[in-house]
C-alpha cells in the first residue's frame, strides 16, 4: 500500500495542524496529500454525512462498502438511495463464505462472549477488509468515526495510521450526532429513519459502545 508524508513520528504535529480546522478543511488536505484515497461506508445513520462531504470535494472517490450479508432490508434501501442521489463509485467486497453455511458452521450469529464470535468478525469484516485495501492499495482512508462514539475512538484523533502505514482521516471527528443531523437535513440527505429503522443492526458488535476490530486491528 502506499504510504503519505504522515508517520507514526509527525502524527502529533500534523493532527496539532489540523486543530480548529473545519471538516471540509480536513477533507481537503487530505486529498492535497493523497495518490489513491478511499472512502469506507456501512451506510449507517448519518453516513451520508462523511459521503456527501468527501464526494462533495472529490466526487469520483472510490467508496468501499465491505457487505456483511447481515445488513437490514432497510439498510440496503438506504444504502441504494445514497449511491444513486450522490452518483457515488462504490466497490462492494463481501466475506469468502456464504451466511448460509455459516449459519450451519456457527448455528447463526454467535453470542459476543462465545469464542466464536472472534472468528465470526473476522470471517464477515476484517478479512474482506484486508483484501479490499490490498486491492486498492490506497494511501488516504476516509472514514466516520466520532470521538463520542466509543472510549476507543475517544482516544484517537482527526489522523490515525493503519497498521500498515495507510493514514486514517476522521473529518468529523469532533461532530456531534445533533450537528449531523443537523448536517443531513440542511443538505436534504437520507436517512436510515426514512425506512422506518433507528438503530443499525452491526453483527459483529451486540452492543453500541463496544469495537468491531475493524479500528483496533487494521
């Protein structure tokens, strides 16, 4: 994969850099730096937020879209809608085995606390997803995550590195879910409420608060 002027050594300084900047601002420079960015979605509420500012500014963005196969019919509704209003590139990759045999292999989606269930997250998003970014080698990874969202992201900042050295940009980091909303509708977004579903059904986290690995271990 390639690799940005952003090190483990000036990660500090640059996200000191990016202080007090707006999203749009983050988004910018980013791409100012980038050779081959990405954008990743699970069309979530309120990512069409991060795809209407990045496609705002590079609108041929390719948007990676790692499909689980246990998303909601609503999502996949929402999901549609997103990609045909903001015209997006979307490349789909999707787990090397089937739900089907994986419902016989596991008897379903296994419980958080079975050992199972570190094997069910790797088989559904963190294998697809290594093989997406050794597909598209990218150098820039957008992404949505918030500060607020969970004590792991608190951590974290506006510029992360993979462990592969592919620089993670969080333009709305420090947005709130009232200042996204608010963001949604001043730019008559769609939301996942639109098809009668709140909350996002993610497989391999049960709960709201907890990590899927995606963020912890690639």
């Amino acid at each position: 994969m390639s690799k940005t002027i952003v090190t483990e050594q000036n990660l500090a300084e640059y996200n000191a850099k990016l202080q007090g900047k707006t999203p749009k601002e983050i988004v910018e420079w980013a791409l100012s730096i980038a050779k081959n960015p990405i954008i990743t979605t699970n069309f979530r509420p309120f990512e069409a937020s991060i795809l209407h500012l990045v496609s705002g500014v590079k609108p041929d963005i390719t948007v990676l879209f790692v499909d689980s196969g246990y998303n909601t019919v609503q999502t996949y509704q929402h999901a549609q809608k997103i990609i045909k209003d903001l015209n997006l590139s979307v490349k789909t990759f999707i787990p090397a085995q089937t739900r089907a045999f994986r419902d016989v292999a596991m008897n379903g989606i296994p419980d958080v606390d079975s050992d199972l269930h570190g094997e069910f997250t790797e088989q559904v998003k963190l294998e697809p997803f290594r093989r997406a970014l050794a597909e598209l080698a990218p150098d820039v990874w957008f992404n949505a995550i918030r500060k607020d969202q969970t004590e792991f992201r608190g951590a974290l900042d506006v510029l992360s590195l993979s462990k592969d050295g592919v620089l993670k940009v969080a333009p709305l980091f420090n947005a709130t879910a009232d200042e996204l909303d608010a963001y949604q509708k001043d730019n008559g977004l769609p939301t996942l409420a639109e098809y009668g579903e709140d909350d996002y059904f993610d497989p391999t986290k049960a709960l709201a608060h907890r990590e899927c690995g995606l963020h912890t271990q690639i």
